[in-house]
C-alpha cells in the first residue's frame, strides 16, 4: 500500500490570505440541518479561529487553541476509519475468510469461534482437527493479504488517532473561553464525539445541535468574508431535517 494512505501527518489548519475571499460567496447556506450542520460548522470553525487573538497569558491551554488541534485528529482519524474499512472489504476479497474457526462443541449444536490456535487448543471436548488446519490455513491467507494491504497497519493508526482525539476532546471541553467562537468550538467537538449521526433524540441532544446552529448563524452573521470560504461546499438538501 502506497505510504500516503498510512501517513501519519494531520491536516494542517492555517491563517489565510486576506483576499482569499474575494471570489467567493458571501453568505452561508440558506438551509442548515441535520445534514450539513457538521461540516458547515467545520468550516466555518477553521476559517474564524484561527484569526482569534494568539495572545494569552500563562494558564490553560485556551479553546481557540486545541480546537485546530482535535479537529485535525479528528478529520484524520475519519479518513484512517474509511480507509480501513475499505480494506476490510479488500482482505475478505483476497484471503476469503476471517482468521477465525467455528467448531462445534461434543454434544452440542452451539459452535464456538476460534480466532487463535492457542484458544483452540485450550479448550476441551472439540473435535480440533479439522478445525485446526481450517484455521491456520486462513490465517495464512490473512496474513499474505495484510502484508499486501497493510490493513493491520492502517487499524493501529485509525485507533491510535481515536484515543488522541478522545483525550483531545476531554481537554478541550474543561478550557477557558473568551468568545461565542470558541463556545461554538466546544459545542461542536461535544456533539461530535457524542452524537456524530445526529440521530439522538432524547433531550438535550437536539436542543444541542439547535444551539450549535445559531452559534453558527451568529458567527457568519458577524464575519460573512470568514464563512464564504465555506458556503461553496455545503451539502444543499431538498427537504428540511429537524436538528
């Protein structure tokens, strides 16, 4: 597998060119819902945060900057779980099966399932030997197509990532904040780690997203040139979806 896929360098969030905006829309979106809320609020996030004030006394790290941070872990680590999933898809086509077995136990019609020959071999009263060869012989595939694929490599990576993003996230979310930015910020980095579909419909989770909505709203509303960068990319629906 080419080294890219595998790289381990996150996405840089930098300042910009002042005149970056001059040819692009000047509003956001006319519709935000459920579908696109996520990555206008991304958007919008990378374009206005990083032209806060840097200066800070000694302290807490503030929001405005672990932000750029956990967004970067986070946008690598869903590109590390695509990928991954990808070649989950690719190791069955090439090796067939999963490197496990299923025997059944003497006496009885539950199978067990093997996924190493040390748990075979430590448990009585099976009949192991077909089971066995079975068992190598797919593992002996699994392993040709991960050397091929490099699929072990990439779910290190995508779980490496998840755990920086986690601690990044709880890091984040007890950080002092000085604007409606930085608490759209936290906001965003709640809902994504908590409810990443938008689905969840016990409260407070759509008076959460409602929330983040207007934090949104209001920060475009104050900084169109800063939201432009984005409004190009929005994902437009055809119906309403409720937040």
């Amino acid at each position: 597998m080419a080294d890219s896929e595998t790289s381990r360098t996150l996405p840089a969030i930098t300042r910009r060119n002042k005149d970056a905006d001059d040819t692009a829309p000047k509003n956001l979106p006319y519709r935000i819902d459920r579908r696109n809320l996520l990555p206008i609020a991304g958007r919008l996030l990378s374009a206005r945060i990083t032209e806060l004030d840097g200066r800070r006394e000694s302290g807490p790290t503030p929001v405005r900057e672990l932000w750029p941070r956990w967004y970067a872990h986070h946008h690598h680590y869903v590109q590390s779980a695509c990928l991954r999933k990808r070649l989950a898809s690719a190791m069955l086509r090439a090796a067939g099966d999963l490197p496990i077995s299923e025997l059944n136990t003497v006496g009885d019609d539950d199978a067990v399932t093997f996924r190493s020959l040390a748990a075979l071999h430590g448990i009585a009263q099976l009949n192991v030997g077909s089971g066995q060869a079975e068992l190598k012989e797919r593992q002996k595939r699994w392993k040709e197509a991960d050397q091929r694929l490099g699929y072990s490599a990439v779910a290190a990576l995508e779980q490496e990532l998840a755990e920086q993003t986690g601690v990044l996230g709880r890091v984040m979310l007890m950080a002092p904040v000085s604007s409606e930015i930085e608490i759209a910020a936290k906001l965003n980095c709640l809902i994504v780690t908590y409810d990443p579909d938008l689905k969840l419909q016990d409260a407070p989770w759509p008076e959460l997203r409602t929330m983040l909505k207007d934090l949104i709203r209001i920060s475009g509303t104050q900084n169109p040139k800063a939201t432009a960068r984005m409004a190009d990319d929005a994902v437009e629906t055809e119906h309403d979806v409720s937040l």
